[in-house]
C-alpha cells in the first residue's frame, strides 16, 4: 500500500512476517540486537528523536504525533498502550513536567518502540482514536488519572474515579489521604484494609463482589454511552 506522503512505500507480508516502511525492512527472523537496529532506523525515517532508554524510545512533537502514527498504522503496528508520566517530583531535569508515552507494538515480526510527547501542565494533545480505536480507553484513563486532554476524542470521561472527585490521583501533587476511595462502579478501597489484604494478613475486608456487598443482588445496567459515541 502507498504511505501517506504519496513518496515512500509501505509493504506488508502477513505471511511471510516481513514489512517495509519507508525503505526500512524487518522480519521475524532477525536476532533481538538487529531488531532493535530496525526500530532505531525506522524511528529516524519517522523523525522520531531516540532517547536513552531500555526500549526503543523517539520524542516527536505534539504536531506530528497523529501523522507519525498514521504511518505506523499504515504499516501493521498496533496501539498497545498509553501511559502518563508525572515528573514533577524527579530527581533528574526533564524537558517538561509531563509526558505520554505510546507503546506502538507489530504482531508479525514483533518490533516495539515507544512515543514519547513531552507537555506542560494544561496542554492538550492530538487524540489518536481515528487512528487506533484501542485509543479510546487508553486515553480515558490517562485523562482521569493524570488531567491530560485528548483533542477530538469523541467520549473523553473518566473511567475510574467518581465524577464528582477533584484532581487525579496519579499526579505527584494529589494529596494523599487515609481515606477510602470510591471507584465508578461502587467498590471502595479502604487504605488500611488494602494494606492488610496485601501483606497477607486478612482477605475479602472491603466486603464488596465486584460492584455489589456480598448478598445483594441487582440488575447490571451497561454504561450509558452518548449518541453517536463509540460502540
């Protein structure tokens, strides 16, 4: 299939396992340093900015993040997951307080890389939902967790936390508190008991089944979805 550019090409071989994109070929045979050789090549035809990281790792910009991954779309990788990082409390400078990385997986030859977008406190980013559909959890629970906003993402609304909670609770500046926390489907997580449960010492203490206290029964109503949201 031709790449988006209309210049370069993007070959694809399901069964053979081998891909092209943009002149940087790979298969699943090559040996885990040569795949990593692969991906850094194929993050330099992206104009992905590597970093010094334990996976392949490339900085693009805001801007081109949705054409980036369009060609890697076009080319067989899948969106596996999205990921928001406060460094607000880090030892070490980074360009901007927070980033999001995408972990960007193909299926057939089993590369890897990873996205990073550096970004302020209140800066947007480019939903990647027409791109990958698995966006639209992903990028739900880095917004509810960590406050970042994904421009023209067609149902951005918390997936964990109560609506009436203020803040979220990933960032390094959410006050931490000896108080339970009541999650969107009615469990709660009650901090001591959690702890108790964990390190072995008592079990079942928040006395819930899944969204109901054990004994009760109810109907299970589905999520109420907008008109015209995802399905």
């Amino acid at each position: 299939m031709d790449a988006l550019d209309g210049k370069d090409k993007v070959v694809l071989s399901a069964g053979g396992g081998s891909v092209q994109v943009d002149g940087v070929s790979a298969s699943g045979d090559h040996a885990p340093a040569e795949l990593k050789d692969v991906v850094e090549a194929l993050m330099g035809k992206l104009g992905l900015i590597p970093e010094d990281a334990a996976e392949p790792t490339g900085v693009v910009e805001a801007d081109q993040l949705r054409s980036a991954a369009e060609r890697l779309k076009s080319a067989g990788f899948m969106l596996m997951d999205v990921v928001g990082v406060d460094y607000g409390a880090y030892v070490q400078p980074r360009p901007q307080r927070f980033s999001v990385l995408y972990n960007i997986y193909h299926p057939y030859d089993h590369r890897r890389l990873f996205m990073r977008v550096w970004l302020r406190d209140g800066e947007s980013l480019p939903s990647l939902y027409p791109v990958w559909k698995s966006a639209n959890y992903l990028e739900r629970e880095v917004y509810d967790l960590m406050g970042v906003v994904f421009d023209g993402h067609p149902d951005l609304r918390k997936v964990l936390t109560p609506d009436d909670l203020e803040g979220h609770p990933l960032r390094k500046d959410f006050p931490l508190e000896e108080t339970p926390t009541l999650f969107r489907d009615g469990r709660f997580l009650d901090p001591a008991a959690f702890r108790a449960g964990m390190t072995g010492q008592s079990a079942g203490l928040t006395g819930w089944r899944g969204s109901l206290r054990k004994g009760s029964t109810r109907e299970i109503e589905p999520p109420v979805m907008p008109e015209g949201g995802p399905k």
